[in-house]
C-alpha cells in the first residue's frame, strides 16, 4: 500500500502524495532510508510545484481537494498531461484545479527526480492531492 506523505504547500494549501502505490515493499532494514528518500522526494516536488503555483483568490470558497495524477519518464519529464481525478462542474473548484494543472506543467520537467534512480518505480506514477482548509 502506498504511503502517503504530508507537507504545506501554500499557505492556504496542504499537499499529499501518494507514491509507488504497487512498488514492493522494502525489507525492514531499508525501510528507515527508503522512507528518507521518499520524503525527499516529497520536499522537492513541494518545493517546485509551490514556486510555480499561482493559487486563485476566491472568496468564500468552500473546502475542497483536487486529486491529479502524475506520470513521469525516468529523465523527470512528464510522461504525460496531468490527469485530474475528481473533476466537478463547480466553477470554484474548476478555478482552483486548472491553477493546480498550470502549476504542474509550468514547473516541468523535475530533473531532481532523477537522483533516485533506484526508487523510480515508486515516483513513476504520483498522485497529488491539493486541499483547500475549510474556511473560518
């Protein structure tokens, strides 16, 4: 099962992903560094998606999580265009997803991946989830 990771993202924003969803898991003794290197992987791809999101600005905006998926080459580029998984008609949420697609595709490629070869089975495929706090 896929371990998910949690990290800001924005001030407004919280981020997870889900990495390696049907990679093998490790044996317990590369647990401890397997998990330090998927978190690095977390802080970088946070790091780059933040920088290039333009977040909306929308007043009394209700709590919401748009859910993309990523697939990536093993040079870092983007196998193909980000997939949103949980599409809806609402004008807000279509605001807030296409600001999270724009800001995924203006960061691209992430070269950066490419320093863990050997957990590219598990950043092959990624699943973002970008999630609106609920209003005060």
């Amino acid at each position: 099962m896929a371990r998910q990771l949690r990290t800001r993202i924005y001030p407004a924003v919280l981020f997870a992903l889900s990495l390696g969803a049907l990679a093998p898991a490790p044996a317990r003794s590369q647990d401890a560094s397997r998990q330090e290197r998927l978190q690095a992987i977390a802080r970088l791809l946070h790091e780059r998606i933040t920088a290039c999101w333009n977040a909306p600005i929308q007043k009394g905006a209700r709590a919401e999580t748009v859910k993309l998926q990523l697939a990536f080459n093993s040079d870092g580029s983007l196998a193909q265009a980000p997939t949103l998984l949980n599409p809806k008609p609402d004008p807000t949420f279509k605001a807030l997803a296409e600001s999270t697609l724009r800001a995924v595709n203006r960061c691209a490629p992430y070269p950066e991946l490419t320093r863990y070869p050997e957990l590219y089975e598990r950043w092959r495929l990624v699943t973002l989830n970008f999630q609106r706090p609920k209003p005060d």
